[in-house]
C-alpha cells in the first residue's frame, strides 16, 4: 500500500501540535509537512502534491475557503476541514464537504474523519465532492446558507469486468454480499464483485437508502418488499426482485423500524 501524503495547516499550535500526534499512529501515513498559515498552504500543496490536507478554516489573510480555492484542479487533495466554530462553515460542509473537525475534537472523531478521508482517495470520489464544494462556495457568497442537501455518501463505485473498469452507478444497486474480503454488488441482474469490506460499505452508503440487515447482506430499504418468518425464527426479507435475504436477529427490530413494522 502506498504510504498517505497527508498535511496539517492551522495557525494553532497546539492544534498542529495533537493532529501531528494522531497522524503519527497510523504507519500508512507520511505527513509531508505542517503550516500555520494559508498562502503557505497554498504553496506546499501544489509543491508537496498531499493526499490529504487537514485545514483550518479560520485563518488570518487566506482562509481554508481561499486555499480550496487556489488549490490546482489537477492534482485533487482530500480535504477535512477544522474549525472552532463557523456557522457559514458548517453550512458548506453540509452542502458537500469531505469532512470537517469542529474544535475541541477528540481521537474517535478523527479517525472518523481520516477513514472517511481514505474511502473517498479509495473510491476516488475527491474531485467530484471538491468541484460540487466550490460551486456552493461561489453561490453562497456573503454567508448565505447552501440550500443543496448533503450527502457526502458513494454515488460511483468502480467495478472491473473482463478487464475492463466501469463506473457503477449507486442508484443501480438493489442489494450487496460478503464473499470473505470481498463484495458482490448486484444491481439489475449483473453481479459485480469488488475487494472492499462490508464495513467500509455500509459506513460510504447513505443510511437513508441502504440498511445492512445481516453481516453478509446490505439492502437497498425501498426494494424490501416483506419481512418474513420462517422455522426457527430465522427471519428472511423478500425483495421485489423476488431476492431472498437472510436478517439477523440483532438487526430486525432496526429493520422493522425502518419498514414501519410495529
């Protein structure tokens, strides 16, 4: 695995101070630098070419807005923004940003945001979510809240068949299995598998269309046609496609809340 080019930019000390330290338990990380303020962020992204970049949004001169701004097109970093609070702030994040720590923050919370920041380099999800995020920054000049919902969820996966890579859209998924370390992702009668865990899946899907109902097995909700009960409790949903599907036992009472099952 390639080590993460990852750099930290926040005019707090103390701030550089506890991300160089979260940043320094993950061997796969090589932090490529730190700074304290925003023109020379500007400089050693576009010199340093970063992963990731972990950036203040409050900083005096040029802001963390401003550096996105500035950042090269080419060659797209991911990047979580930190603020101590910000309410424009938190209103672009939640128009399309990566990700953001809001001050104080502690260690479950970052790596939160760092695996949510290694998904995204995964999926190469990063230049879509950064060009949709600059389209909100210019039309919400002034401090104007985005009226765009946010997702920040997968809405591609790639998947390779016979040698070629294609782009699978999310909305075509009716429903995914675990095969070992890998997925199967079926969607309108093809079957793609990819090498990802159910775990990363579940977490990059937006939960308000997809439910993982058992260990190996995660639904699209709107095809769930019926909740079943079989011999021995075992309970099984019925897709609309006529699909199968085992529940467990510690995810049915979820399920059922879900399909308003009382």
């Amino acid at each position: 695995m390639e080590l993460l080019r990852t750099l930290v930019v926040d005019d707090e000390a103390l701030a550089r101070d506890t991300l160089r330290r979260l940043l320094a338990r993950d061997p796969d990380i090589e932090l490529v630098g730190d700074c304290a303020a925003g023109e020379e962020a500007v400089l050693r992204i576009r010199e340093s070419e970063p992963d990731i970049v972990f950036l203040d949004v409050q900083m005096p001169e040029v802001d963390g807005f401003e550096v996105l701004r500035r950042s090269q097109p080419g060659r797209v970093p991911a990047i979580v923004f930190v603020t101590a609070y910000d309410a424009y702030a938190l209103r672009a994040f939640e128009a399309e940003a990566l990700d953001y720590l809001l001050k104080p923050f502690d260690d479950e919370r970052f790596e939160q945001a760092f695996r949510r920041a290694r998904r995204m380099i995964a999926f190469d999800e990063i230049a879509r979510l950064r060009d949709r995020l600059l389209a909100v920054l210019q039309h919400a000049g002034g401090g104007t809240a985005p009226s765009a919902p946010a997702t920040g969820y997968l809405e591609r996966i790639p998947v390779t068949t016979g040698g070629e890579t294609r782009v699978l859209p999310v909305a075509q998924i009716d429903y995914i299995t675990a095969s070992g370390p890998y997925a199967r992702l079926h969607a309108s009668g093809q079957r793609y598998v990819i090498r990802e865990a159910m775990q990363v899946l579940e977490e990059s899907l937006d939960p308000a269309r997809f439910m993982r109902i058992h260990r190996s097995a995660i639904v699209r909700i709107e095809l769930v046609e019926s909740l079943r009960r079989g011999t021995g409790g075992e309970y099984r949903v019925l897709l609309r496609t006529g699909v199968r599907l085992r529940v467990s036992r510690s995810r049915r009472e979820a399920l059922e809340r879900r399909l308003g099952i009382s």
